[in-house]
C-alpha cells in the first residue's frame, strides 16, 4: 500500500491511499482456500472443486469483499503509522471506478484529536456551599408528604361530598350522545379541589351522596391530548358509590405503616436521609459548576469542529422540541435562532472541557475497574425484563461503544472527585434557596468525556438537559431512595391500595392519549441551555 499525505491543516488530515492489485488478489486466494472445503459443485466431490473455478463463479464478490478488507487494514496501518488519534470515524471513499486486477486509489479524511496542553490544576480554589438538614425542613417534608398521600374515612350517611372529599364514582363519557372511546370506568376516586380533571369537572361534584347518579356537562380544553375531543362539549353520565372525607390527625406511626414502614421515626429518618442525599447533590453540583468554570477560563485550544458540529445538533435537537412545546411555537423558535451562535458557543466548551477532563484522567491514572463497569451494566440492565436483560448485557460487553457511553459519566465523576481533592476548598452555609438560586444562575458546561479506552468513532455528543429543580422529599415516597444513582437502582415506592374495581379509562388521569378529561399543561420550553453532565 503507498500512502500520500494530500492535507494537514489545523486538526484536519487528509490522504490518498493506493491498494495494489497484487493485495487484493492476495486476499482473494486466502479466501478461496478458506471456502474451497465447503463448496458444492456438480460433477465434483466435496471440497474439490478447482479453485479457478470457485474464482470464475464468485470473482466479483470475493474481489469486491477482499477489496474492502484491503480498504480497513489501510486505514489501520494509516492510523498507527502517523500516530493519528482519530476525533470521528474517518471518511473513506473510492476515487474513480474499481475493476479487478487493478490497483484502487482511496481518499481518506478525517479530523485528530488535538494535542491538549498539560492541564493546570495545582491552584484550583473552590466554594463548597451547604445546607444543614435541620429537623424544621424534614417536618415540612414529612407534612407534604402526608399531605400527597391523604387518608380518608368513610362519610356519614347522606354527607354531601364537600372541597377535600373523596368521591368514588362510576362513569360515562358522551360527546353528541355518543359514548367515546376511553370515556368508561368504574371504581374511580377522585379528591375534589385536586384540579386533577379538566375545569368543571369537580366543581359539579360538590353537594354529591353516596348512592346519587347525575349527569355533568364539560368542554375539553382545545389543547387537549386526544384530537377527537379538543374543544368538544361533552357529558359525564355519574354514579356515585361513595363519599369519603379526610382522616384526622397529620402523620403518625399508622400513616408511616400505610407507606410499608414500621413506624413515623423510621419514616422521619429515612426523609431526613433523603433531604441530605438531595442537599449534598445540589452543594456538588454547584461545586462542579464551579470547578469546570476554572478548567474552561485556563484552558483554550483548538477542538475538532465535527464533534463541535455533533455536540452542536444534539442542544438545538433538544430546545427545538421544546420550543415546541411553548405557547407560541414560531416566537420561541425564533427567540432561539438570534441566540444560535451562543449555543454553538456553549457546544465547543463542552467539547473542549471533556477532551481537558480525559487528559487529566489519563495523565493522573483515573480509570474505570472491571468491577465499576460490571456494577454500572447490572444496573442498567435492571431497566430490562428478565428475557431481555441478559441481551443487553451481552450487548453491552460486545459493542465498545455502548460500554463507552455506560462508562463516561463514572469516568467524569471520577476526574472531578481527583480535582475536588486537589482544589483548596472553603465552605460556606447557605439556605437552600441560595444555593438553588446559585445553581439556576449560572451556565457551566457538560463534557464528554474521552476516557482512554473511548471509541472515538462513535457521536460524542450528550444530550443538553437543563438541571431539573431537586423535588422536595416529601414530593417522593421516603424509602424510594437506596443511595445514589451510581450506587444502586432506586427502589420502588409500597404500592398504593387500588379501587376495588379498575377503571377501563380514568378520568382524573392526564396520560397522554387517554379520553379522560384531565388538564392537558404543556411545560415552558427552556429558554438557557443548563450545561452540567450531572446533577449528582
């Protein structure tokens, strides 16, 4: 094979490569001596049909398969020999038509690596701000999440169902007198004043009994979820099987043996346990900000633009389908379009802090044990059924790729722990409002991270995410959390009691593509693009 150099411009390499006719005859002849045992052929015993005849038979192909081979063993002596460091899969195309028994010429291009300055880190000063988990927050959680899980007793006979009260029902839905699909259920519960069903609804469910069947006029919002009834006026046709009002008393030991616990003082540590995990979350995460704020105002150097171009798609991707969402579509998308040069900004100083974090990984020894990866495949594979987790595991440990995007978000954390503990830190108490406020204020930048076993011929890009405001604990049943998201999957919540009987389509529910007539509320489309790789 001859090798010439045809560009070598910033990050940016081209060459030609000759594939002589000799090599690929070479690796035609190796072939038809691997198949020559296996081919059938009329008037011949097995395996002994001439190998000029499985040429004459299968030339073309076995030419064609032998020239492709020639084509990847080319790109790989390129690589090794000029001790290229690819940043995308090279782009490799056939120049002019390709006949047997000739030599090929190819044009290969791709982007490098580029050669990232040794990173300065041996004067990096951080703020730590923190929230003590005081007893007054964990009673507010505890009160909200009795509050998000109300208990009811049974009404007394004939109580007029009132604000607060639940009302079990069965249902009806009409539109023109025409029952429509989803509109039918049974067993029902709804809590009036929830807001939980489209305006109207619960209103006319004050002043209801036990035992009473009455019929209810609505109109589904013109945004509404099912095309069919957008804007339709409609009638619910209700029988009511039973009122109940709410339970005296807040939280005690028998609402904490509702939730599957033993009692209100586990149920308090296990909130305040959450309320911690939650603060020390949001402390790291302004922490991070902070740190990769320094590594990006030291650090400037060139960074391939194709993955800048990847990165780049992936955010606008993003805040087009949330521009989407917003109530004028055109004005939020244009809104977009004057700040588009911002955010390929914030895309090259994502490239470029994730190729600083995976030198500084390397050049300090970070890396990802077998053990940590096993760890993070199991994990991710207990999103799985039975029958496909193991696929997926098989996958996972088969495709370089896939175990490279399992493995970056460990191998981030891990460089920005090796920095934390070289950074001289401060700590400062703040409330949690101000440290939220802190983090809302501020843009940082998500890396990928090129670790050193990364496949760099896959997209690097990570989706942008805007850093999702922490819920209060109370807002999530107290045990749902076993540790941290690397450390264990989150466990499930104690199952709510489920009405007696299940509701073919329940109307308090907003899931999309239901008839039910709940609220449809369309989120604001973001307007800043939240540039952390973690939260955590």
């Amino acid at each position: 094979m001859q090798t010439v150099e045809t560009l070598n411009e910033g990050l940016k390499r081209a060459y030609t490569l000759t594939i002589t006719a000799a090599e690929v005859d070479a690796k035609v002849d190796a072939e038809v001596k691997r198949v020559a045992p296996t081919i059938k052929m009329p008037g011949f015993r097995p395996g002994k049909v001439p190998a000029n005849l499985i040429r004459k038979m299968h030339g073309e192909a076995l030419s064609q398969d032998a020239l492709n081979s020639s084509i990847q063993d080319g790109i790989q002596t390129l690589i090794a020999e000029q001790k290229l460091r690819p940043a995308t899969a090279p782009q490799v195309s056939l120049e002019g038509e390709y006949a047997p028994g000739q030599d090929a010429s190819v044009a290969v291009s791709l982007e490098v690596l580029p050669d990232v300055p040794a990173p300065a880190i041996d004067d990096l000063k951080l703020e730590r701000l923190t929230v003590p988990a005081d007893e007054a927050v964990v009673d507010q959680q505890l009160e909200q999440l009795a509050s998000n899980n109300k208990r009811h007793d049974d009404a007394e006979e004939g109580h007029a169902a009132a604000t607060g009260d639940l009302v079990v029902m069965d249902f009806v839905g009409k539109v023109d007198d025409v029952a429509f699909d989803g509109g039918t259920g049974e067993g029902m519960a709804i809590e009036i004043g929830s807001g939980r069903l489209i305006p109207g609804f619960e209103d006319q469910l004050v002043g209801v009994k036990k035992g009473d069947e009455k019929t209810i006029n609505v109109t589904f919002p013109d945004d509404y979820q099912a095309e069919n009834l957008k804007g339709k006026a409609a009638t619910f046709d209700l029988k009511i099987t039973d009122v109940k009002v709410p339970a005296e008393g807040g939280p005690d030991d028998e609402f904490a043996k509702s939730l599957g616990l033993e009692s209100l003082e586990q149920l308090r540590g296990l909130i305040k346990g959450q309320v911690e995990q939650e603060l020390n979350g949001l402390t790291r995460t302004h922490m991070k900000r902070k740190l990769l704020d320094q590594l990006a105002a030291g650090h400037d150097f060139d960074v391939p633009p194709s993955m800048v171009e990847a990165e780049f798609d992936q955010i606008w991707a993003q805040l087009q389908h949330e521009a989407g969402h917003e109530s004028d579509p055109e004005a939020a998308r244009a809104e977009l379009e004057a700040e588009r040069d911002d955010y390929r900004q914030i895309a090259v100083r994502r490239v470029r802090l994730g190729l600083l974090l995976s030198e500084i990984g390397q050049k300090n020894g970070i890396e990802v044990s077998q053990q940590e990866m096993q760890r993070l495949i199991m994990q991710a594979a207990q999103q799985y059924g039975p029958e496909d987790r193991q696929r997926f595991i098989q996958y996972v440990q088969q495709e370089p790729m896939a175990a490279a995007q399992l493995r970056a978000p460990l191998y981030e954390d891990k460089v920005v722990d090796f920095l934390f503990g070289k950074a001289e830190v401060t700590d400062r108490e703040v409330t949690r409002e101000e440290l939220e406020a802190a983090i809302e204020s501020e843009e940082g930048a998500v890396p990928h991270v090129h670790g050193p076993d990364c496949d760099h011929d896959h997209d690097h890009a990570k989706p942008v995410k805007k850093a999702a405001k922490a819920k209060p604990a109370a807002e999530v049943p107290a045990e749902a959390e076993a540790g941290t998201e690397e450390e264990a999957p989150k466990k499930k919540a104690p199952a709510k009691k489920a009405p007696a009987k299940k509701a073919e389509a329940a109307p308090a529910e907003a899931a999309e593509g239901e008839a039910a007539p709940a609220p449809a509320k369309k989120p604001r489309a973001k307007k800043k693009v939240e540039t952390e790789a973690s939260e955590g």
